[in-house]
C-alpha cells in the first residue's frame, strides 16, 4: 500500500512544499529513503522505526521505500522525521484517510520515545502551507508560537508521535494554538537601552541620527572608553520601528537560521548584530555546504556593528562590499544558487592606532608612523568608500559624566528620525525597493540632490582638497538630502553640505 504526506522545507529563507510518498511492498525487510536526502534525512531510518515501535505501533516487517518529491532538490534536516513516521502507519494501516493527510502539513524530529522535537524555519513553512490553501498544520509544541504569527492557519502543537496519530485517526482532537501577532508585536518592541544612558559625545550622537534618519553606513573613531561600543549598541533604539512586514522577513531569517528563541514568536526590534573579529567570510556573508545566511543576513532590517575594525580578517572585509552596495547575497554552489536579503545599516569602531592614544592629550601614544599606518591599511580605501559617516569619538571628560545633564532620550531622537524617514517614504513612493536615502542609485542622486552654487563650490573645495572619490561625492549628496530631511527643508542648503562634508573628515587623516 501507498499513502502520501505533506510536508515542507526551506530553501534559502522560503519553504517549499514537499511530498513524502511512503510504500510497503512484500519483499525482503528493508527500509530507504530516495529523493536526495542529505545525511540527516537518512539517519532518520533509525529514529522513525524506534519511535515508531516506542509509541506502542507495529513496524512493518516488509520492503519500506519514502521517497521525497521533488526527488531533483536536496533535501536537509530533521523536520521530515514526523511525517515519514505517519506516512509509514497510513499505509501500513490505513487508517489514516488520504483526504485528511492532504488538508495538513506535519514537520517535527522524533525522539527515539516517540516525543516530536522542534526544527528550523517553522514561520516559512506556515506561510508556504497558507500559500498553498492548507487547512493546517501539525507542528512541534515549541514551534507553535512561531508558526501561528501568520494567522488563516489551524496551527496544532503535537507533543509526540502517538499524539499526532490519534488526531489524524479521529480519536483525539487537538486545540489550535492561537495568537495576537499585533499585540505581541506591540508588546515586544522594547529596548533595555536608551540613548540617554551616553555622557557627552554630543556630535558623535548628532552623527548616530543623521546615519539613523537616512539609513546611512557609520563609524566611528576614537581611544579606548570613549564610548563608541556604547554609542553603536543603542543606534537600534532611534532607529524608526518595524513594520509587521519586515519583522516577519526578520524572523524568517532567524527561523532558518535556528536562532529563534523557544519563548519568542516575532523579532519585533531591529536586529543588532556584533560579531567577533575572528569570523570567517562564511560566518558574516554566508554559506557553508549546504548554505545558510551569514551575519550580514541576521542583520537584515537592523545593524551590522563592527568593532575593533582593522583586527577583521581582511578578505573578510572585503566580502563586504557587495553585500553594501546590492542589499542582497548570493551563495552559488554547483548544485544550487541562493539569495539571501542583507538590507542592513554598517557601524563600525575602531581606535586611531594600536595602542588606541594617537591624538589623545591625556595619553601618550606607544606607536610608531609605520606601525599606525599599517594598522590603518588594514581597512581599504574601497570599503571606506562605502560608508558614508566618518565620526570621531574623543575621550569623555570628566565634568561630562559627573556634570552634565542626561542627555536626550531615545523616544526624542527617534521622533525625529521617523518623521525624516516618513519624508523619505513619501519621496520615494512609486519605487519598490527605494526607502530611504542611502539607497538611491545615481538617478535618484540627480533627481532629489540638486544643490545651489554656494553649496556647489563647498563640495568642489572638499573634494579636491580631502581627494575624495566619485562614489563618495555621491554619499555626501546623500548624507546633505538626510540633514535637510531632519530639518524638514524641501531644498538642500549649503549648511547641509558643510556639516555633511565634516562627516568624511576621517578619510584623509586614515591615509596621511
């Protein structure tokens, strides 16, 4: 006998639907799995007839062939432990009505006792099962949560194999795990952070919210202390709030990638995302044998923060580059290609030498000329290229931390930052993937960054004196079109220019 299941897998941060035929023929025991199941599928023989045989269910003592269809993609993973399982009973049995096994999709690993245990990417594959016009699905108790955000779907938590069988039987039924994905989302966006927590570094600050007003890559430079990693861990909190939308392409990521909390149904903050230096290329864009997303992906609709810049592997900086200027990765391998979305904001820190005291007035600085310059040479010029706010961040004064009022709050600056980036919506409506000024292309440049002549000649002087490149000509149009956007102006002034101009000041002294 025949039975088919349906289940599911991802592909890059989507799912697809897959079909496990499951057949019993009599022949010779034995038990298969074709379609090209990677390693972890495979194993799944063992674990399937152990909780098969622990939920007190007989295991057919005949030729078992699953096949998984489409059988030309390769399939990984251990969500498919489930309903191999169910599909064997179904047509050892028959049981189970074929009408029922095609209105549900079921994902789960087996224990070897028969208990379901949670797998990767359980959002997507909802949203690929409400695609399809599935009536439901059956899923993991710890993956419920996150299944249910998309709503339209009977989400029903199994808590083991015998469980989910008497539901499919008609023995039991099992509630449907329902929830307010808009007041979890309402309750989930909040900070432990604020902006105000920072002592001084008011024109590091004033940088932070023009780079957060226009979506504009930052870093920022000073000795050791002076708050730059402070600065950058609280850039999240003016950032303007997620949309339902992009928390659910958010939490998608993060589902794939198995980094979603148990407790947690929507990644409702913007992610913020801090490696260390030692990661590789593979770590921060992506990859791996059968690819997953990299940092620059978990970052996606949040910050990517670097710190300690030039301790970086230097290819993997490089890497870098692409991911900036597309907003998207590409894994190729031989037998497939995948796109990963890596809209992100770039902050980075570093010190201005080793030792980290060069031009500090209260330190003395260890290093020698060659010894900074190889330190900064680390970073390239085409990188720096690309980020468009170059900050420095000087050592804190003492009567600023035990003087100096609380700074403004997080909610105050974000005001600010929304209604710029609500200025920058209603500029760029009618373009599908344009939201904000960092990312206009050289058209958009000559369409909303027109500039007087005063302005004209401050730019002119900049370049030729700082030798800046065209590519960073453009960042301080865009940087001038953010500066006037926070200030409400319809046109560019030369004022906007000047302080646009100062945020590129660092690219000189980086290459003296």
């Amino acid at each position: 006998m025949t039975a088919r299941v349906l289940s599911c897998a991802t592909l890059g941060i989507d799912a697809y639907i897959v079909h496990i035929e499951a057949d019993i023929s009599r022949r010779l025991p034995a038990f298969s799995v074709v379609g090209l199941p990677d390693s972890a599928v495979k194993e799944s023989r063992d674990r399937v007839m152990a909780a098969i045989k622990n939920a007190g269910r007989t295991f057919p003592n005949n030729r078992v062939t699953v096949n998984l269809a489409p059988a030309d993609i390769r399939k990984e993973g251990s969500a498919f432990d489930l309903p191999i399982a169910i599909g064997i009973i179904a047509a050892m049995s028959g049981s189970i009505s074929p009408e029922k096994l095609s209105q549900y999709l079921i994902l789960g690993e087996l224990a070897l006792d028969g208990t379901v245990r949670p797998v990767r990417g359980a959002l997507p594959m909802a949203v690929e099962a409400k695609k399809a016009g599935l009536k439901g699905l059956l899923v993991p108790v710890e993956n419920a949560r996150e299944a249910a955000i998309t709503g339209g779907l009977d989400v029903l938590p199994v808590r083991d194999l015998g469980e989910a069988l008497d539901f499919l039987e008609g023995y039991c039924d099992i509630i449907p795990f329902e929830i307010n994905s808009k007041a979890i989302f309402r309750q989930a966006r909040m900070h432990r952070v604020d902006f105000k927590d920072v002592r001084g570094q008011e024109h590091a600050k004033r940088a932070l919210e023009v780079a957060a007003a226009g979506a504009h890559n930052a870093i920022l430079m000073g000795p050791p202390g002076s708050g730059k990693t402070m600065l950058a861990r609280r850039l999240p909190t003016i950032l303007p709030d997620l949309t339902l939308d992009e928390a659910l392409q958010t939490t998608k990521i993060h589902s794939v990638a198995g980094l979603l909390p148990p407790d947690t149904a929507l990644v409702a903050v913007r992610p913020f995302r801090s490696p260390h230096h030692t990661i590789s290329d593979a770590g921060l864009i992506g990859g791996g044998s059968y690819p997953r997303p990299g940092e620059v992906s978990l970052a996606h609709h949040g910050v990517l923060f670097l710190d300690e810049l030039p301790e970086f592997k230097k290819q993997v900086l490089e890497s870098l580059r692409q991911p900036i200027e597309d907003s998207f990765v590409t894994i190729a391998r031989a037998a497939m290609s995948l796109s990963y979305p890596a809209r992100f904001m770039l902050v980075c820190a570093m010190n201005p030498c080793p030792c980290g005291y060069l031009g500090d007035p209260h330190h003395e600085c260890i290093c020698s000329p060659p010894v900074v310059q190889r330190y900064v040479n680390r970073i390239s010029g085409p990188l720096m290229d690309r980020i468009d706010i170059h900050v420095e961040a000087p050592a804190v004064q003492y009567e600023e931390l035990a003087n100096e009022p609380a700074g403004e709050s997080s909610a105050e600056v974000r005001r600010r930052v929304q209604g710029a980036r609500q200025i920058q919506l209603d500029r760029f409506e009618g373009y599908s993937d344009l939201f904000s000024n960092a990312h206009m292309g050289p058209r958009e440049i000559r369409m909303f960054c027109k500039i007087d002549d005063r302005s004209e000649e401050l730019l002119r002087m900049a370049i030729t004196r700082l030798g800046l490149s065209a590519r960073a000509y453009d960042r301080i149009l865009k940087a001038s079109r953010t500066i006037a956007d926070l200030e409400g102006e319809e046109d560019i002034q030369s004022r906007h220019v000047a302080e646009a101009i100062q945020y590129r000041s660092l690219d000189r002294r980086l290459w003296e």
